[in-house]
C-alpha cells in the first residue's frame, strides 16, 4: 500500500463516504460527526470548517486538536488490519477512525464506541 498516496487524499472526499456506510444501516450524519469530534478533539465548527478547507488526512489529524486518550482502547480488524498493530503513526489514526464508523454502522452502542 502507497501510505502517501492515502495521505495526501481529501478528508472532504471520505467523509461522505463515512456518512454513507453509517447511515445506509440506520446510523445518523450525526452520530458520524460525534465519532470523528471523539477521536480528534474537533468541535462541530472545527470539523466543518476542515471539511471545507477540503484538507488531506495528513492536514486534519496534524491539525487535530487533541487525539482521544483512549485512543489505546480502540482495537480490531479493519480491512484485514489489526489496528493496534499498525506501525506508522498517521496510518493507525486514520484506522482508529475507520475502526469507529465501522463499529457506528455495525450497530454497536455509541457508548461503547465512544469507549466510556
């Protein structure tokens, strides 16, 4: 896999793609947005205004304002991956967050994807 090639995509080209798989199983744009603002600390402004900036993943987790302390609580299978085995830093937080709207659209309770 070409980690720089992911890197440098458009976060407002995924994001309705998160939205997409969440709420074709009930899930609401919403719930996406808590997930997202969970992980990385944006506000509900700070988001919209990434995803209009149309940042590429790179950008939008540097520019996170602070990453979840139980990120560490985030564990599994994504597209054949062990998330708490990925090695590079970036890749694992965009895992973490393909973790969380997988486990939103799998139907599993907002508490427990929130970690709490």
């Amino acid at each position: 896999m070409n980690l720089e090639r992911v890197f440098k995509m458009k976060f407002s080209s995924v994001y309705p793609l998160y939205v997409q798989k969440a709420t074709k199983k009930g899930r609401t744009p919403e719930e996406v947005d808590t997930v997202i603002r969970w992980l990385t600390g944006y506000t509900a402004a700070g988001l919209k205004k990434q995803i209009t900036r149309e940042v590429d993943f790179r950008t939008f987790f540097d520019e996170a304002p602070a990453m979840h302390p139980n990120t560490a609580l985030i564990t599994g299978v994504v597209c054949g991956v062990r998330v708490e085995n990925v090695e590079d830093p970036l890749m694992q937080k965009i895992r973490w967050l393909d973790k969380l709207v997988d486990e939103l659209a799998k139907g599993k309770a907002m508490e427990k994807i929130l970690r709490k």
